[in-house]
C-alpha cells in the first residue's frame, strides 16, 4: 500500500500499453522510468531492443495481474447503474419488533416478491438502543419503530400514525358495553414488555394521574402471542389498532376511556445507505403501500 502513495496511476496505463504493444519508444521509456524505480522490481521492466525498448520477461509475468487490477479499478469508476428490481438478486437487512412484522412487513411481501423476485430479506428483532450502531455498520439496511424511539443522526421516514385499542374477546363477562374507568381498571391485563419483565407501561402514568390503577397480570415480551392469549381467556390488552386488522374474528376491540398518546411509525437508515439505488427503490416502494408519497 506505501507503494500505492507513491505511484502515478497513470504510468500503469503507460505500462499495460507497454505490454499490449510489445515495444515501445525511448521517450516513453524514459517517461516510465520513474514507475521502474518506484515500485521496485527485482529486475528491469525494460531492455534495449532493434527498435526501442521491449518488455522482460518480468514485465509480461505483470501483464494478466494488471489487466485484471485495471479491469477492477474501471468497475469502481463506472457511473451508478440503475437499479432493475426484475433481475436483482439483493439481500435487504431490516429490522423491526414482531408488530412491525406483522403489520407492516407481511402485507407487503406479495407486492415485493412479484416486482423483486430473485431478492433476498433477512428480518431481525429491533432493539432501539442498538439501531444506530446496526445501521452504522451495515449489519442492518432498514428499521421500523417508533418515531419517538429513532435515535439522532439518521434518515427517517414517517410511515404511519398508530394508537392503542383495548382488545378483549367475544364475550368477555365484563366487555358487554364499552367500559368506563371503574371497568377498565377492573380487568386482567397482559402487558408488551420488549425487555422482558415489565408490567409497566404509559397507560399506568396516565391512570396514576387520575388517581387510578389497573391489574397487569402477564408480562410478554412479544406483541403476536396476545391476540390468541386474549381470545382464551378474559384477559384483556391495549394493542396497536394494525396490528388487529385480521384477528378480529375472536376479539372485539373498543376504545380506552383513559387518554393515550397515538405515535408515528418511522422507517430509520444510515446516511450511507441513502443514495444506493436498490435501497432508495425499497424506501420507495415501503412509502407507497402506505400511501405515502415516495
């Protein structure tokens, strides 16, 4: 590599002409003889022939090697092609919680597959404290969470606006009606707890500043296994409202009687991924199925 710092690349190109010509003139030699000393070979590049310098047998051994480094250099500098989602085979990292999975990722699947067929998607659990170092080091491409959550210094886009509903089943001996606060704080609780253990969420502040409590009675660290919890049992959750869309069938769902703040989903990427046309495509293609301008 100190060789490289020293070099004018431009005498590899003198030298790959060298070498395709077989011969070559006394002024050009002396042009390259500079490249001879720099990178110093063993033995000449150059010997005196009939009608000027020609190649050692050192300098043709370079030839295949330096076709081949020129060839890669040319690739490096060719303009950015266009990304041509039919016959890509990409591999896209993301990263999103299971509510995300499920309510954003799995509904775009079919479209992603029929326009990128031969591409790739590796999805792995999103942890907010570790998204801007994931993204950082390219271990992941794209990620879903909250807006609130996003950590500074990366891109984002906000895909949609969520909010909480209470979800219990078809049934439930207290759920006959909309409940009033007295019946809210009255039911069984199962409580997302991303970290695991917890059995706190805003919806306790908010009730704590009416002077009020509830019962949680589960903590999972996991948003899909409630919808079939809640269905079993009477049991009850506040859920994001996507995230019930095709699991209505067993559960009803009814608006709190204690305000909560709704919260913008955001897809999150690193500066560096910004340009790159397959993911500035997929970016593209994730704001349009939520009718969102891309």
């Amino acid at each position: 590599m100190n060789n490289l710092h020293k070099l004018d690349l431009n005498l590899l190109l003198t030298l790959n002409t060298l070498l395709i010509e077989r011969n070559v003139t006394r002024a050009a030699a002396r042009r390259m003889s500079w490249l001879v000393r720099c990178v110093h070979f063993s033995c000449p590049l150059l010997l005196p022939g009939p009608r000027g310098m020609l190649p050692t047998a050192r300098a043709l051994s370079l030839f295949a090697p330096l076709q081949a480094a020129l060839a890669q250099l040319e690739q490096v500098l060719q303009p950015e092609q266009a990304f041509d989602p039919a016959t890509s085979d990409v591999r896209w990292n993301l990263a999103a919680a299971d509510a995300g999975e499920y309510a954003n990722l799995r509904p775009m699947l079919p479209s992603l597959r029929a326009q990128a067929p031969l591409s790739r998607m590796a999805v792995f659990e999103a942890v907010p404290a570790r998204m801007a170092q994931e993204l950082e080091s390219g271990q992941v491409d794209l990620g879903f969470l909250a807006q609130e959550e996003a950590p500074p210094g990366l891109r984002h886009r906000t895909l949609f606006t969520e909010h909480y509903v209470l979800a219990g089943r078809h049934g439930h001996p207290l759920l006959q009606t909309p409940p009033d606060l007295d019946q809210f704080c009255a039911l069984e609780f199962i409580v997302v707890s991303p970290n695991g253990g917890g059995f706190r969420s805003s919806v306790d502040t908010a009730l704590e500043q009416l002077g009020r409590t509830r019962k949680v009675v589960l903590s999972v660290p996991h948003f899909l296994i409630v919808p079939p919890l809640l269905a079993e049992s009477d049991m009850v959750a506040l859920l994001p409202s996507r995230l019930l869309k095709n699991a209505l069938g067993a559960l009803r769902t009814w608006e709190p009687p204690v305000a909560l703040p709704d919260y913008d989903m955001a897809m999150v990427w690193h500066e560096r991924m910004h340009l790159d046309p397959a993911h500035r495509w997929l970016r593209e293609r994730i704001m349009e199925w939520n009718g969102k301008p891309a």
